[in-house]
C-alpha cells in the first residue's frame, strides 16, 4: 500500500465533473478519481478548515465517531472495478476493528475532518495512476535498464550461492 495525499480537486476539461486527486508522498504519482459535486465541495471545505456553520454529513459522522469513543485509523481505496473505486474506513473502538464499506469520496471527505491517513492499494496505482515527475519515472526507468545491461550471469550464481550457503570467492578470502 502507498500512503497518500489529497492534492486538490480539478474539473474534468470535457465533462465538468470533479476530479480529487490524490498524490502519493514522494509526488511521483497522482491518482485522479472523479466525484460527485456534493463531495467535492465536503473535501474542498475539510482542505480549507471551513467548519459549516451546522453538521454537514461528514461532520456529521466524524462527530458520532467522538461521540462514541471510535478511531478511523485509516482509509484504504483497494480496488478499480468497471471504473469504479471501492474503499474501507478502518475504525477502531478499543481492540476492536472493523472495515466498512464506503465510496472514496465519503472516505477521503471523513479522513480530512480526522487527521487519518489516506492509503492506496498499489495494483490500484499501477491501473490508475499518473506519473506527476516523468523526468524523475524516466530517470529511474534508464537506471534500471543500465543495471539490466550491466548484468552478468556470474551475479546470479554469486547471489544464489550467498543464500544457500554456500562460500564464493568474496567470502573465501
């Protein structure tokens, strides 16, 4: 799983639909997912520390999670099916844990009003993500394929012979 960010909200250029991007801690990744404009405005508001003037939804329920002494440990987005993100609340009363179902909007908007993290599922990333510095991705792409060309058929025999046991040169003097 890779911690992340809400970077902002963006509108959809064809659409006009809202967009909450989230960003991965090294800024390498952004994950665009598109909202409701309900929800954009809930996570617009939480970013902004604009507390309404009477519970909105997920004030609402940040506040029964007081109320009732629970922790949302954590958000977890783990799955892209058809298009669509599926996300957990992970809470917490006492030792005693459970995931609830919720729509990453809801989960994300409920995360900022309690200071939780964001997390995401990296086979989520790898299907959805957006690379944020491609000179960075392209940087470590021809590093690798430097490490791939440098490669030598002797560095698998030494490696596997350090696992089993086994002494090679390095280790015999």
């Amino acid at each position: 799983m890779v911690e992340m960010k809400v970077a902002g909200i963006a509108l959809d250029a064809a659409s006009r639909t809202p967009i909450v991007l989230l960003r991965d801690t090294a800024d390498r990744r952004a994950l665009p997912i598109y909202i409701g404009p309900d929800q954009a405005k809930a996570i617009i508001s939480a970013m902004e520390d604009r507390p309404p003037p009477r519970p909105l939804t997920h004030d609402l329920m940040a506040n029964l999670l007081q109320a009732w002494e629970m922790t949302l440990e954590k958000v977890i987005v783990h799955s892209l099916q058809d298009g669509t993100f599926y996300a957990v609340l992970c809470v917490r009363q006492g030792d005693v844990q459970k995931d609830i179902d919720a729509r990453p909007s809801d989960a994300i908007a409920l995360a900022l009003r309690t200071d939780s993290p964001i997390w995401v599922m990296e086979e989520v990333i790898a299907d959805a993500s957006v690379p944020v510095d491609r000179d960075a991705d392209e940087a470590e792409q021809a590093a690798f394929r430097d490490f791939l060309a440098n490669l030598r058929p002797e560095d698998f025999s030494e490696r596997g012979n350090r696992f089993q046991g086994e002494p090679t040169s390095e280790s015999e003097s």
